[in-house]
C-alpha cells in the first residue's frame, strides 16, 4: 500500500499539538534559528515535547533548517542537528548544501522548495545524494509531477495544497533583500511582492494605478487531492508557519477529512500515521485567513490567480448589499451575523474597504459608523465572532484504537492490549475464579473501554475462559489503568533513520544557487557543478540591474493581454515597469517560450 500524508504547519507547541490532535501525519516547525519563517523558531525543549506528543500517533515531526548558511554558522548548525535528533526529530527540510560536508547524526534530509525542485534532473540528483524525500516547487502541476514521477518513482514528492503563494520561484527571489536588506533566503522576507505599484509604459504613463500587481490569492488545491495522489504526490502540505492555531486547527481538521474522503474509496492507499480524530466542529477553510483562492497551476494557467485589490485577508463571502439607510445595511443572502464582525467590501475607486457590525439584527446591520458603500456591492466577512468563539473552545480528540483479551490463568487472569500500530503489552493478575450466576461479557467490555481522557479507546473485547467468570468492575478498572500506564511507558514506534548522504556528481543541468559560504563551495565543487550562482546576501558589490523575481505568474496574461498562441488585440505598450510608491522603477521581461516573467531593477 502506498502511505499517505497530511503535513501541517506549526509556529509553535500549542499548534503543533493542535495539527496532531486535528489529524496531522506529520507536523513541520522551525528550529530555533536558521529557519525561513524567522519569526517562527522553537526552543529543542518544546520541539522533543513535540515529538514525544505525536511520536504516540506515529506522527511525524519535520524541523525547517532551510536558510541559507554563513561560514561562522556551520559549527552552530552541525551542534543544533544533534541536538534535534536526540529531541527525536525524525527529518530535517533543507535547503543549504553545505550540510552534506557536516558531521551530522543519521537522521533524514528533505529537499526544501527554496532548492526550486521542479526538474527530473533535480529530484534524480537529490535521490542519488541520499535525501528522503523532495518538497517540489509549488508551480508543479499534476502533469508535471505525474512526469517527475515515473522519471524518480523511487523518490517521495512533496507537494503543497494550501496556504499562502510566492509570486516567485522559491529560493529564486531576491527583492527582499535588494530592496530592504532583509533576506528571504535567511528566513526574514520582508513581502515586497504584497506591496502596492503602479504599472507604467516606457514614457512613465500609468496605466494601472497603486494596485498590489504581483500579490498572489492562497493556493487551495483540496480538489485535486485524488489526482495529485494518483500523480505520484505522498505528502500534502499546507502552509502556514506563521498562521495562529486557530488556521491550523481548521485547515488541517478541512484536509484530513477529504483526503480519508479518498482513502475509503482506495484501497491501494493507507494513512501514514494512526489515531481516529473526532471533530467537535464543522471546519471550513474560508473561515481562515486568506487572500481568495486559486489552484494555481495545477491544470496550468488560469486567470484568478492574483488579487490585485488587496493583500490582506477577505474571509468568506457573505451576501450583496442589499438597501442603504442612513444607519444601518440590510444584506441580501443566508448569512448570520454577530455583533462586533469585521466585514470588507472592495469600493467603486477599486480599493478595499471595511467596518465593523456595532449591532446585528437579522441581515440588518449596524456599523460603528457607515462606510460608503455601493448597492449590491460583494461583502465579505474577515472577523467571524462566531467562529472565534467556537475556535476558542476545544475542537478534536485524537486517540489510538485498542485491541482488549482477557485470559483465564491457573491462579487468575491474563489482561493484554495491543493497539493499532501493534504495540502490545500484557500483565497477569492473582485473582479468585469466581463463577458468575449471569453473563458478564457486555459489562466487562463497558470497564474496560471506560478510558476517560487517555489517548485511548477500545475497539474490540474478547475473552477466552472456560465458563463464565465473574471479577469485580473495580478490579478490572485497576487492571485497565495498569495496562494503560504499560502502554504509555513504551518508547514510540520510529521509522528506521537513515545512514550517511553521500554527495553525488551533480549532472550539468542541475544549477547550484544562493551559495553562501565556503563549505557549500567545496561541496559543490567535489560534485563537479558546472553553474555555481553566488548568494546576493554575500556578494561584496550587489549589481546594478539584478533580476530580483523569476516568475512562473505573468502579469500580462493576469490583464489579459497575454501575447503566446493568438495575437492579442489590444497589445500593451512595452517595455512594462512596475513603480513602487517609494519611486523605484523595475523593469516587466516576459519569455513566452519558457512561458515565465522576472522582475528586474532599474536605476
């Protein structure tokens, strides 16, 4: 059977304990440096508390170590590596290449999506150096993981589902860091791509006007689940590593079930971890922040990709504007509302507005104070009262299936319980054998599954004595807790770590870029790259006219004047330039036969 995984984000131990509970397979969480969220490092204190929480569920634990490194870093990062794995970490997602020239316990090494892995070569050449598994490059669609696929089946794909978008390739921005001296790659991206620009010809006439051109909508690929699995695709990660528990919570809770939507149908699939998840909540991933949605390549390009208007949060669309009194707005649609909602509305001069709901009537609302808005106008709701006071209570129960047999012995009784991984544990008790004058089997079933609020619940008793026997509800409690205490004890079941990676030649289509330090140097030399990209973060001179973004999203295609196949009728004026509101111009270059755009600046 082929194991498949949900992977969710943590930025913390509250969350990360909250994906486990809310179905997770394995859990991804920053170190406590060296990350690309930087604002999302862990101590290794909680990171082990992690671990041995979802170790019990044979969840796994994934640590981000994937900024680029300095020179006076390495020793820091090979110290933090060990420490890691004795937490009981079971995979590390990296992205510097001077990892391989590390003394480094034999724990598994994941090929971040900063490494831009969308390529048969790459994935074949990061098989070959021992990685365990490859995060490809969010851009990839199912034909083009299907293709990767069958050219490295041996090799696990990794593909995001969920979650905010990168207009560029990852690992292939440098605006950050051009820009603000804040790099990207070093897990402090200061999100040049969610700022405002004016889009101008060559002469310096706007032909858009203080709209955010390259911010992407949130990837949602939930319906494509099946054909992604189908592709080749074995862990499905949603992003979100700086996402508060209650995003983790819903979104995680929304995506286990539609993949186990898809397991019961497919026999030749299994889940990668164990423990039935009981959710006290209805999840809906619309409820969660986001920008709108769009599946973003999966079945190539489509026009809803960017939101133009906003980069911040709409939330779930609620209804039209439906009459506009002098106080108060009546809302045409099914939605309920409370007092205090935030809801926002995109206004006649194309910018995103909102207020907050001071009384709800009905679908009659009353504003703190009255926006101008149009009739009919779409709104939107991106602060849900409702919602936040039910994500505020406790929302699942995870706990492993147990197995019960309770054996007659010469001088008492036998009790074992093996749980659904296979783990088993037995103990033999001294007891009188005491006929019983009725059948006590459904009643010894009800004690034992009594398991309260242990990660525990029964899902089958059986017995295997000579006549009916008759123990008493409290002895055979306190058998149970014995055992549930033996269970507990055990040390988690762990996949086999893997030994040394052993650096392999690099083949000549395969480019080695951000490189930062020495060490990365010497390994990419010893593997016989024959393109080696400086890391812009260590140049001594940065050029004048970098290329800050390579882009799979075009702007021309999103204005609907893309010029690839037919002739477009109504061509744009090029050259095109962005200009940012603090006057820096970037010049727009679109490659139709590679189908991509960058972004470059110009003095």
């Amino acid at each position: 059977m082929k194991s498949i995984e949900l992977l969710a984000p943590a930025r913390n131990l509250a969350c990360g304990m909250a994906a486990v509970d809310h179905g997770a397979d394995a859990v991804y969480m920053g170190a406590p440096s060296y990350g690309a969220r930087a604002a999302a490092g862990n101590s290794v204190d909680d990171i082990g508390r992690l671990c041995r929480y979802a170790h019990r569920f044979g969840v796994r634990i994934y640590v981000t170590v994937n900024t680029i490194l300095y020179d006076h870093e390495l020793k820091a990062v090979e110290q933090l590596v060990w420490q890691l794995h004795e937490a009981g970490v079971d995979a590390l997602i990296v992205q510097d290449l001077a990892l391989l020239g590390l003394h480094l316990p034999p724990i598994p090494l994941h090929a971040s999506t900063q490494m831009d892995n969308r390529s048969a070569a790459q994935v074949r050449w990061l098989r070959d150096m021992g990685f365990s598994q490859v995060v490809l490059a969010r851009e990839c669609g199912v034909d083009e993981i299907s293709a990767l696929h069958r050219a490295v089946p041996d090799m696990p794909l990794e593909a995001f589902v969920h979650g905010a978008l990168c207009v560029s390739y990852s690992g292939r921005c440098q605006a950050s860091q051009f820009c603000f001296g804040r790099s990207a790659n070093r897990g402090e991206c200061a999100q040049f791509c969610r700022l405002p620009f004016d889009l101008e010809d060559k002469d310096g006439h706007k032909l858009l006007g203080h709209k955010h051109l390259l911010s992407l909508r949130d990837m949602d690929r939930h319906r494509h689940l099946e054909e992604m699995m189908d592709a080749g695709v074995r862990s499905f990660k949603i992003e979100g590593r700086l996402k508060d528990e209650s995003y983790v919570r819903n979104v995680t809770a929304f995506y286990r079930r539609q993949i186990d939507n898809i397991l019961r149908r497919r026999a030749e699939y299994c889940r990668a971890s164990w423990g039935r998840v009981e959710l006290l909540f209805e999840p809906d991933p619309e409820r969660s922040f986001s920008r709108g949605f769009t599946s973003y390549f999966i079945h190539g390009r489509t026009p809803d990709m960017a939101s133009i208007h906003t980069p911040k949060s709409l939330g779930k669309c609620v209804g039209t504007v439906k009459e506009v009194r002098a106080d108060s707005i009546v809302v045409a649609g099914t939605a309920s509302f409370s007092n205090g909602d935030g809801l926002c509305f995109v206004g006649s001069d194309g910018e995103l507005k909102g207020f907050r709901v001071n009384r709800a009537e009905g679908n009659r609302l009353y504003p703190a104070s009255m926006p101008g808005i149009p009739l009919r106008a779409t709104l939107y709701r991106n602060a849900d009262m409702q919602w936040d006071r039910l994500m505020s209570r406790p929302t699942a129960r995870r706990s492993m299936g147990i197995r019960w047999l309770l054996d007659e012995t010469e001088d008492g009784f036998r009790l074992e319980a093996q749980r659904e991984d296979g783990l088993a544990v037995g103990q033999s008790f001294t007891c009188t054998h005491t006929e019983a004058r009725m059948p006590q089997t459904q009643q010894m079933e009800q004690t034992l599954a009594r398991l309260g609020d242990t990660h525990y619940h029964s899902t089958a008793f059986h017995t295997r004595f000579s006549r009916e026997w008759f123990i008493p509800r409290s002895v055979l409690a306190e058998w149970r807790r014995r055992l549930i205490a033996l269970l507990d004890e055990q040390p988690p079941v762990r996949p086999p770590q893997q030994t040394d990676v052993a650096p392999a030649p690099a083949p000549r289509d395969v480019e080695a870029f951000n490189v930062s330090n020495a060490l990365s140097r010497r390994v990419c030399g010893e593997m016989g790259f024959s393109h080696i990209t400086e890391a812009m973060e260590t140049a001594a001179a940065q050029p004048s006219s970098p290329v800050l973004m390579t882009c799979r999203y075009c702007l021309r295609y999103q204005l609907g004047h893309c010029l690839h196949g037919k002739p477009c009728p109504t061509p744009l004026p090029e050259p095109l330039y962005l200009r940012s509101m603090d006057g820096r111009r970037f010049r727009l270059r679109f490659d139709c036969k590679k189908c991509q755009m960058t972004v470059a600046y110009e003095d």
